[in-house]
C-alpha cells in the first residue's frame, strides 16, 4: 500500500513539474515573440512624435546620466502659446519621474529631458517675482546658476491640455537657455497659485531616441 502511495505523489509531482515547465517555455516563448515583434516593428515607429500613455523608450546619455535611459510613459501633454504645439512625456523611471518634451523647429525634431527630482526652486536658482517681472518688462535680460550664464528667451501665456485632450488650463511661462543652448530653464506662475514651479531640461540627441512601444492609440 505504501509503493503505491509513494507511486501516485511521485507522478503527481511529475505532472506539477511538468505543468511549471510548460508554464516557463510558454513565457518564455511570449517574450521571444514580443522581442521579435519590437524587432519587426509591430505596433513601433521610432519616432518620439508618435509616442503615447503606455509607450517605452530610450533616451541616450543626456545632462549627467553617464548611460541611456529606458523608461515607460504614464501620461502625455500638449502645450500651446499660439504658435506650433510643443508636448511632454510624463514618464516612469524606477520610483523617479522623468519629463521629456519634443517640438518641432522648422524640419528640426528637438527633444529635452530632465528628472522631476532635479528641478531647483526659484530662490536656488537666484530669482525673485520681481525679476521676473523685470524680464517680462524688458523681454531681455540674464542672471547666473549652476556656474553658468542664463538668457531670457521669452515669457508669455501658455495653454495646458492635460492628456493630450481638448480642454485648456492657462499659466504664465519664463523660458531660459545658457549660451550653448543644451541646457533649458522655464519657470511656471498658475492662476491661484502663490509658488513658482521651475523646470529644468537637458537637450537631447533626437537621432538616438529609440521607440520600443508607441503605446495607446498605435
């Protein structure tokens, strides 16, 4: 009686391996074929300007990031002073947010990122309201951070459209650039809102940007 229990737990064991084993080839097997079809280009075109919620990238080396960056894209926005549109990618890196803008400039596709986490204050970076409002004023000027020299690019009225929808919210936006023009500053100033949010953005290669997953709407 005993050899025949000892039997029947050794081939039920047996099919429970066996099924875990299947379980393991057939994952395994959903990852070949997603690989293949990032490869083949199914549901991918390298192109950030296509990107949407649920889409994965990689950015290359960009600011102090010594390597790429591969990360998920939560959700996207759309920004407008009444010129051409310009959009961010609110994506996912680890626990760290990463924002990453695109717009267009002519045939030229430029593409800036920066981590949530990095961004300064407006008193780190040496500004108070009133300098801001000097700018506007004078649509000139410059101040120093970070052991460089900023430009007063422009300021202005700028309309948000969460998730990339119809619906705007307006704020008033400063933008700022060093000389060589990789590095980008804007400060935000939301209607009721007493803070000043700033921003601050390193720009990218566009040509290394690589599109694994368009996400949504592909």
């Amino acid at each position: 009686m005993k050899a025949l229990l000892f039997i029947l737990l050794g081939a039920g064991a047996a099919v429970l391996i066996g099924k875990l084993l299947t379980r393991k080839k057939d994952q395994e097997r959903l990852r070949h074929q997603r690989q293949r079809e990032i490869a083949s280009g199914a549901n991918v075109t390298n192109d950030i300007t296509g990107v949407r919620r649920g889409g994965v990238l990689k950015l290359p080396p960009f600011g102090n990031q010594a390597t790429g960056i591969e990360t998920y894209v939560v959700t996207r926005h759309r920004y407008s002073d009444g010129g051409a549109p310009w959009y961010e990618l609110v994506c996912q890196h680890g626990r760290r947010e990463l924002l990453v803008e695109w717009f267009r400039e002519g045939s030229r596709l430029v593409v800036t990122a920066g981590f949530e986490d990095e961004n300064p204050t407006l008193r780190a970076i040496g500004l108070e309201e009133a300098d801001l409002i000097r700018f506007d004023d004078d649509e000139e000027g410059s101040f120093q951070w970070d052991g460089i020299t900023w430009h007063y690019e422009e300021s202005g009225e700028v309309d948000y459209f969460e998730g990339d929808g119809g619906r705007a919210e307006s704020y008033y936006s400063w933008t700022f650039a060093n000389d060589a023009g990789d590095r980008h500053l804007s400060v935000e100033k939301w209607e009721g809102e007493r803070t000043f949010n700033v921003y601050h953005l390193w720009l990218v290669d566009s040509s290394r940007v690589e599109v694994f997953d368009a996400g949504e709407g592909k």
